[in-house]
C-alpha cells in the first residue's frame, strides 16, 4: 500500500487497512528485578535512590514486576487485542559497565519476550535507549562525553545480534530531548545535572549515538530490518502574536525541536540554534563528518505527544509567569521565554488537554520531511484511577482523552499525513519518573502491593477500536460508578499527588514500534 492509499484508506471514521495499534512501556519502568541476573545500576537507580529526586523516594526495584510476569502480561495483551508490543531493552541488564562482552542472562530475558510475543501474534518493537545508562558511563561522563556515543553503537550491535532473527522494526532512541535537556540542563531527571553546556554536549552525542547506531543496525540486521527514532516534538504557541511572543516561539523550536530534527533529518544543526546559544559554547565539540554520521536514511518517526505549550517573551523583572525565580532551565538559549499554563482541561499530571496539537505536528512533519512515515509512539494521560467496590477500574476520562487524540490522527490522515500506528502510553502502570508511583497512565491498573493486573475500561475500549479499526462517533461521557464498557461484546481479559520538592527543579518531563506484516506496513511509500 502507498502512502497515498493509505490516505484514501481512511474513512470517514475508519483508520486504514493495516494500521497497527500496539502498546508502549519502558524497561526501568516496568521490569523491577534492578539487582538479579547481572544488572547493575543505571542514572536511574543511582538517581531515585537519592532522597527528595522521586515523589516519596519512590524507585524502580520492582515497578510492576515485568521481568517476573512477563508470560502473564503478554497473555493479556492478546486477550486485549494488542497487535504490537513497543519495549525498551535495559542496556545495564545487557552489558552492565557499557562496555564489553553482553550478559547472556540479561539476553534471554528479551529473547524469551520476543518469542512469548511472536507465539501470541503480537509483534515485538525494540527501542535500544529509554533513559537508562549504565552509571558506570555516567561516572566517566556520560552523555556529554563523546566516548558514549561509541559505546552506544557497540550496545547497539549486541541487541541487534541477539534479537535480530525476532524483531523487525527498531528504534534508537526514545525522546532524546528528555535524556540532554531534563538530565543534564535543569536536573530534574537523572543524572540530575544542570549544567546547560552540558545538556547541548549531551544532545549532539545522542544524535550522533542515533547516527552510529543506525548503521550498525543497518550492518547488522536483515534487509527488511526497519530502522528509526522516536521524538517527543514539542507543539509551541504563542501567548499573542507580537513580535516578542513568535521570537520566543522560534528559540523553543530551535532548542526543543530541530536540535534533534535538523542533524537527524536534514543534515545540519539550524543556524539559529548556534545562535542562540553563542555565549554558552562555541559547539566545538561538534566534528568535521559528525553531520553526516548523523544524517543516516530511516524507515519511519516515532512521535511521542502528550501536550502542547504556550509560550511568551520574558516579563521585564524577568520573573516567570508565576512570579517565581526562574530555575535551572532545560531551555539554554531561551532563557527570556516564559511558559504559561492555560485554562481548561488537564491530566492528573496537570497537562493541558489539546488533542489539536498533535493533529498540527502530524501535519508539520508531513509538510517538512515528505516521503518519511510516521507513527505514534507514545500517547496517553495520568488520571486518578481506582478499583471500584466489584474491583473493575473504569477510567472515563482516559477513554475521552483517547478517542479525541485519535481523532486527531484520522484527521490528519485524512488530510494527507502518512501516520502507520499508533501506540498506547502505557500499557501498565508503572514508575513514573519524578512521580514514582503517584500518578497512574496505564491501561492496565497495578495493584503494587500484590502486583495483581486489572484492565481498565480503556483497554476494553482501546481493543475495541483495535478490533474494528474504527473510531466511534461520539466522544464517550463518562462512565457511572460501574456502568457497562462502551464497546459491546469484548473478549474481557480475567483479573489475574504531587511531585516532591527538588533541589533542582525545571519543566516538567513530557513520558517515557514494530515488525513482520507491520514493517511491511511501515516501509511502504
């Protein structure tokens, strides 16, 4: 199928033939098992180990126990309909220094995945790096250093030898911004460093670990092996149309965006970005061929959306829009732009609800970078869910929140985008990050204490939609207390707060793709 049928495919309410719908999770978020089979610390152990960086110190020792429940969860993503399963490896669980030899234990673990997923008909999606370095990495120097760019195409090359007769469609990275900018520029991720050179050497060494692991996938894999990286584009606007307000605008884009999008998909850095960030580093750092390595052809984008931002100049006492003293910035280069909170609905996570945004970035990649697939990588929301007196958890909000997304995908295929899947953020509850277990984005509810699985009614819902490839007319009302799933005759699967203050604080992370007949999908032009 061409891009242009599947175009056409889409119906008024119906997503084309083939269209994959797949769920999302992360390894330090969901696996647990930090210490067992060879694993050694990641930033992320070392960071949520540290009292006061994790909402009630909160850390990923066990999540949600994935490494031990794996069988049961994959059961239950087929008796959901889950057509592709988007995992991160754990490259400490894999090669524990960062260098050297792998861990065959570690291994099998993601061979015992992929083979638990290809017997249940679900495809398995790899993404190489979600967050996760080995701290043995980070105490030479982690991303900042131009060594683990090289130490990240020899990890590269050990996953796709071990899994490469299993999985089909790769990612490199998962929302690099969030590495450099939330890691090294405000400190509110690990390894909690703020230190804005820091965080541009950091984005340059990930675009170039992108580049070196491209081509060693490339290298490495089979033929029809697809290859990509997924994003987490941020949709900015301004606060008015003034001259001021578009400028602030342009700085966001330049460091939160083609940062990333310039090197990876055109070839250069934009001009303005050394601009803008002229008096912080000569970006020496940057090589003669570095552009180029980074440059490599891929099969597909991943686009990770959550919410979208609204931005204005600076205030002239230079205060922020909530009258407080600015912090570290992960926005160096920008630092005379405020963020302002609009009104209306938000997630648990206090997240703006704008479906429009993510219908204005498909459309901006597809104007941009013609020809290049697109998929949804990452999409979800943090509700306050709770099991309800018979133990069902119905989460309306989540079914609203869904469908109006979708709905922004299918109009943006209707008009012209090129989008092949979608995936669920995320398919269990589970650590997340700075909030640990305090805000809940699964389609799954986690009991933590007994780890027991209960699916939401979004799951029921998101199958349901799966099943038919067809998105409902109306946005769902929300659901009494325990009222029926809004889609009939489901295959019910059996039951089987605030941040914390920070040292440093910052913007707030926005969370953390396929194969066989879904790669097929995903190479057609």
């Amino acid at each position: 199928m061409t891009a242009h049928e599947v175009r056409s495919a889409a119906s008024a309410r119906s997503f084309p033939p083939g269209f994959v719908w797949g769920a999302a999770t992360a390894a330090y978020q969901v696996e647990g098992a930090a210490t067992e089979d060879g694993r050694t610390p990641s930033i992320w152990d070392t960071f949520s180990h540290t009292p006061g960086n994790v909402f009630r110190d909160h850390t990923g020792d066990v999540a949600a126990d994935h490494y031990h429940r794996m069988p049961e969860d994959v059961r239950l993503m087929r008796e959901l309909g889950i057509g592709a399963y988007r995992f991160s490896v754990s490259w400490p669980r894999v090669q524990p220094t960062g260098r050297g030899p792998a861990v065959q234990r570690g291994l099998d673990f993601y061979r015992r995945l992929c083979d638990e997923l290809l017997a249940n008909g679900i495809q398995p999606a790899v993404t190489l790096y979600h967050w996760d370095l080995p701290q043995d990495l980070e105490n030479v120097g982690g991303w900042p250093r131009r060594a683990t760019a090289e130490r990240f195409g020899d990890y590269a090359a050990i996953v796709a030898e071990a899994l490469g007769d299993r999985v089909s469609l790769w990612t490199t990275l998962n929302e690099p911004w969030c590495s450099a900018f939330l890691g090294y520029g405000s400190g509110t991720h690990a390894p909690g460093r703020a230190d804005p050179v820091a965080a541009l050497r950091a984005a340059h060494h990930l675009n170039l670990g992108h580049g070196r692991a491209v081509a060693v996938l490339r290298e490495t894999l089979p033929p029809d092996a697809r290859i990509g990286v997924t994003l987490n584009p941020h949709l900015v606007r301004p606060l008015s149309e003034t001259p001021e307000d578009l400028e602030a605008v342009r700085r966001i884009d330049a460091v939160g965006n083609r940062i990333f999008t310039g090197p990876m998909l055109a070839d250069a850095y934009p001009d303005d970005l050394f601009a803008d960030t002229a008096r912080l580093t000569d970006w020496s750092f940057v090589r003669d061929g570095d552009p180029a390595a980074i440059h490599q052809p891929l099969d597909a984008l991943g686009i990770n959306y959550y919410t979208s931002r609204v931005v204005s100049a600076s205030r002239p006492d230079g205060r922020t829009a909530r009258g407080t003293a600015r912090p570290a910035s992960p926005w160096p280069g920008a630092d005379g732009v405020v963020f302002h909170q609009p009104s209306g609905e938000r997630t648990a996570m206090g997240w703006p609800v704008d479906p429009t945004g993510l219908y204005h970035l498909l459309m901006s990649f597809t104007a941009d970078f013609p020809g290049l697939p697109l998929v949804i990588a990452e999409n979800g929301a943090a509700y306050d869910d709770r099991p309800g007196p018979d133990g069902t958890v119905h989460d309306p909000e989540r079914i609203a929140y869904l469908h109006r997304h979708l709905d922004a995908v299918l109009r943006a295929l209707q008009n012209g985008a090129d989008v092949r899947g979608y995936f669920l953020w995320s398919l269990l509850d589970n650590f997340e990050w700075t909030y640990g277990y305090g805000k809940r984005v699964g389609a799954i509810y986690i009991d933590y204490e007994t780890q027991a699985r209960i699916p939401k009614s979004s799951a029921r819902w998101y199958a349901g939609v799966a099943r038919t490839g067809r998105l409902p007319d109306e946005v769902p009302l929300p659901l009494p207390e325990q009222a029926p799933m809004p889609f009939p005759e489901q295959n019910a699967a059996p039951l089987t707060e605030q941040l914390p203050e920070r040292r440093v604080s910052g913007a707030q992370q926005v969370p953390g793709q396929v194969s066989g007949e879904i790669s097929g999908r995903l190479s057609e032009q």
